[in-house]
C-alpha cells in the first residue's frame, strides 16, 4: 500500500525541513514544490519545479504529485523584507495560483493547510489574543497574510484549513530573526547588538511543537 503524500510548498525553509522530518516518521510521503531546479531539500521524497507565480508550472506541478493533503508554507516570512510588492506577489497572488491549481483536482484532496500568521492581529491592546480578536495588522507582512486569508474565503468548496502561528524558533531559523540573531551575537562574542523595540514581551513556541500541532 502507497503511503499518502502530502505536497509541501517552503519546504526547503526552516519549518518546511521539520515538518517532513515529522511527517515521514508518521509513514507520509513528503513531495517538495521547489522553485527552481537548483533548490534543494534532501529531506523531502521527491521535488517537483514549479514557481507559484507561474500557474501553468503549477497545474503540472499538481498533475504530476496528485496529492491527498497539502502544506503551503511558502512566503516571504521575514516582516523588515524591503521588496514590498514582492511581500504581495508571494504571499498573495502566489497562494491565490496555488489554491487555482488544486481547485481542477479537488477530488483527490483532504485538506490543504495554510500557513498565515498571528501577525494579522497587529499591536494589540488587550491580551491574551483569541481568534475572535478583530485583525488590525499593522506592517506590509500582516496586511499580504490577512489578504490572502479572506481571498481563500472564495474557495469554500476546497477543504482549506488556515493557520495562524505565533513566534516559534528553533535551530535552522535565519538570523533575521531575534532569536537566532541574539545566539549568533552570543557565540561570536560580539559586543553590540542591533535589536528593534525592547519594551515588548514575547511567548515563543518550539519549531518542532508547532509542525507536531
């Protein structure tokens, strides 16, 4: 018997490698969506080449895997990324032309998990935040997350399931990050550091808790 496959688009970034590596052991094939030909993730099954802004790539991409479930964590994830129309044309049009290609092999599908992120809720006043928190995002990051969330509202014949993650990091996170930032400072025996607001309070969850989730 085949195992099941799940299709994961980011899957060469840092919570995309710990992902497969969780979902393998729970006996599922792990298909990445690279790209470009020279991505590598020798973690995942198998690669497949298509770029989410190219929807013809991507209808292949689908024909080709025929996937059960999918996880679509591709974005650009870094809040400070300075090409802003770029922060749109990935993180929204690129899910919208996802969401298109699976919905012409809805048949075969499960459940397509989304990643969006807790940043759509901005700099609130009144704790903790629940998911009945009105949205306020407040950067370029939370406003193309939010966008792509009520866009996937139009697919509501699909089995969609939006995530919304808070802070989370673990080994592997780029050190645009605060976390791995302040550890590479630390090892390096750096003098200085460069941090944003330091009148903030942050939870911060285990990479490896939240793929598990």
């Amino acid at each position: 018997m085949s195992k099941p496959t799940i299709l994961v688009t980011g899957a060469s970034g840092f919570t995309g490698r710990y992902f497969i590596a969780a979902a393998q052991k729970q006996g599922y094939r792990c298909v990445a969506l690279c790209h470009e030909a020279s991505e590598i993730v020798p973690e995942a099954d198998e690669c497949v080449v298509a770029d989410l802004l190219d929807l013809g790539g991507l209808n292949s991409a689908i024909r080709q895997v025929k996937p059960g479930l999918v996880l679509h964590l591709a974005a650009i994830s870094f809040v400070a990324h300075e090409n802003i129309p770029q922060i749109y044309q990935v993180n929204l049009v690129g899910t919208l032309n996802l969401i298109n290609a699976l919905s012409s092999h809805s048949k075969q599908l499960q459940r397509i998990v989304i990643a969006s992120s807790a940043n759509i809720y901005g700099n609130v006043l009144s704790l903790p935040i629940s998911e009945n928190t009105v949205p306020q995002p407040a950067n370029h990051y939370g406003v193309s997350k939010y966008a792509m969330e009520m866009a996937t509202a139009q697919f509501a014949d699909l089995p969609i399931v939006l995530v919304r993650p808070f802070n989370y990091t673990g080994i592997g996170q780029s050190r645009n990050f605060l976390i791995p930032k302040i550890v590479h400072a630390y090892k390096q025996g750096e003098p200085d550091i460069q941090l944003g607001n330091l009148d903030v309070s942050r939870d911060f969850s285990d990479v490896r808790d939240v793929v598990d989730a």
